[in-house]
C-alpha cells in the first residue's frame, strides 16, 4: 500500500486532479447548477464554478506544499 507522500509524488496523482477538476466545470455537472436560483445575489451557475474554482486553487496549494515538506 502506498504511503500518501508516494501517492503525491506521481504524476498520474497530479493528471488525476486536472481531469476531475475539468470534470466538475463540464457542461454535463455545469448545468446542474444552471436555473433561476441565485446565491448572494449572483447566479447559481457563477457560484458554483467560483467555489469549484477555489477548491481547485486550495487543493493544489495543499498538495504542494505536503509535497514540499
């Protein structure tokens, strides 16, 4: 069994996040959020790409910096 540091430091790890992030700002996951609702003020659509978006960004950040340790 892999440790998580192994885990992290290969590349297929890394294209595996890349595919699920471009997964989650597809059309088919996109327009679950599409509609007339809205949260805060701004579209349900826009909220959900800015918090997958996000997520992504921390995600990444995290992973990095475990990784650099």
């Amino acid at each position: 069994m892999m440790s998580a540091r192994e885990l992290l430091e290969q590349d297929e790890f890394w294209a595996f996040i890349f595919v699920f992030a471009a997964a989650l700002l597809n059309w088919p996951l996109l327009s679950l959020a599409s509609g007339e609702g809205s949260v805060f003020g701004f579209p349900s659509v826009l909220a959900y790409i800015a918090v997958i978006w996000i997520l992504i960004i921390i995600l990444g950040y995290l992973f990095e910096r475990w990784y650099r340790e």
